[in-house]
C-alpha cells in the first residue's frame, strides 16, 4: 500500500512538472536554436547535460546538484539546448537524475509536444539561416560586429575605435529585413551610442543612449557580409567574416 501510494505521488509530482516546461523560442523554424526551458526550484550540473534523439522523440538528462542558494530566486529557469531542428512535430521529456553517489528516483518531466515551423517561401524579406556569430575583417584586427539573431529579430554590437583613439561600441537595433529588387537581403535599423560609467564603480544611473546615426547588414555569398554604417554624418562599408577558432 505504502510503494503505491509512493508510486502515485511521484507520477503526481512529474505530471505537475510538466507544466513547468516552455520551447524557447516559442514559435522556432529551422533558423533558430531551440531551447527547452525548465523553470523549477534548484540547480542542475551543466557538465551532466546529454540530448538524445530517436525519431521525432528528444531527451534530455541532467544530474541535479546541491548548491548552496542556487535557484531559489522566485521564477529561476535553466535551459537546455535541443539545437536547430528541421520543420516537423517532436516531443521532447526531461529527465533529472539524482547527484551521483546519492539515492533516489530519476524524476521524468513531460513530454511536451512542440511544432517546428517551416521557412517562408522564397523571395519573402525573412532570414534563411542564422547569422548569430562574431564577425570581423582580418585586414582591420581590433574592430568586430556582434551579431545576435532570434528568427526574424536581430541585434548587433559594433565594437571599434573612436576619433580619441578609445574602444567604444555602437548597437543596431531595432530594424527590420527588406529585399530589393535583385532579391538582395538586408537588416536595416537604427544606431546608438552608449555612455556609462567605469565598469569599476558602475552606477546604473549614468548610462545613456541615443541614436546617431543609422546601419545595414547584409548577408553575401561565400559566407560574407557587408556592414553599411553611418554615424555622426560619417559613413564607412566594412565587407566582415565569420571569426573562426
């Protein structure tokens, strides 16, 4: 009676887990790098994470570990990377083992059903791959554009050198996608300058930013890019690469 009662209480407690268990972006196609978000109480070891897949069925196992203050802040969430995944219909459980050399049962969270879009069609102002990289030119060592991508949406980072000589960044964002009428894809948005504090007496009431000017990333063939850029009046093109380790 009592293994029984156990038993009910443990499929209870998984099934109430579910819930707790979000596909991240919410609406992935096969440009983005899909996530499965767990939001719970505790922490789990990063080093212990394995994903598998057997047809459209994905698991994901992770040990759990006891750290002191470690996720308890209310809505604390870890996520596990399920990678870029083709258009179709997968399921995708989480199992949390218990810490290695300690007792007790491997606790089954889910399975949550997710869809996995297909790509606009040809010719549509969307992205066809994802552009999340470092990028920069040999030929100008120092400088680089930071590129974060989430299906449609893009924010970029432009690290270079000011008329002083000193490291300073811009952003692009926000901005949207366009072709032109050679089928050409283009990110197109606004350029800040951020100010703030030395990072060693930081203090958040000193940051500011305002827009100076305006920028374009184009994605070109033979895994290139071209960084239009105006800024204070001053216009510059940088043709960019991927920076390979």
């Amino acid at each position: 009676m009592k293994s029984a009662l156990l038993a009910l209480l443990i499929v209870a407690a998984t099934a109430a887990a579910a819930d707790d268990l979000a596909i991240v972006p919410a609406n992935p196609t096969p440009v983005d790098t899909v996530r499965l978000r767990w939001t719970h109480v505790g922490c789990t070891n990063p080093n212990a994470i394995q994903v598998t897949q057997d047809s459209n069925r994905i698991t994901v196992s992770t040990d759990r570990t006891f750290v002191a203050d470690c996720g308890t802040v209310n809505g604390f969430f870890e996520e596990f990377a399920l990678g870029r995944l083709p258009s179709g219909e997968y399921d995708v459980q989480l199992a949390v083992n218990p810490p290695p050399g300690t007792l007790g049962p491997t606790l089954l969270i889910g399975i949550l059903h997710f869809s996995v879009a297909r790509l606009p069609p040809t010719g549509t102002a969307a992205p066809r791959d994802d552009y999340t990289d470092l990028w920069w030119s040999p030929s100008r060592s120092g400088e680089g554009l930071l590129v974060k991508q989430s299906s449609g949406k893009l924010f970029a980072v432009w690290v270079v050198y000011d008329t002083d000589h000193r490291a300073t960044w811009y952003s692009l964002q926000p901005g949207a996608w366009s072709r032109d009428a050679a089928n050409v894809l283009t990110f197109t948005g606004i350029v800040y300058r951020t100010t703030g504090p030395w990072w060693g007496q930081f203090n958040p009431a000193q940051v500011s930013i305002a827009p100076v000017g305006n920028a374009s990333f184009t994605p070109l063939v033979g895994g290139l890019a071209r960084f239009d850029v105006v800024i204070d009046g001053v216009a510059a093109t940088t043709t960019l690469q991927r920076m390979q380790f």
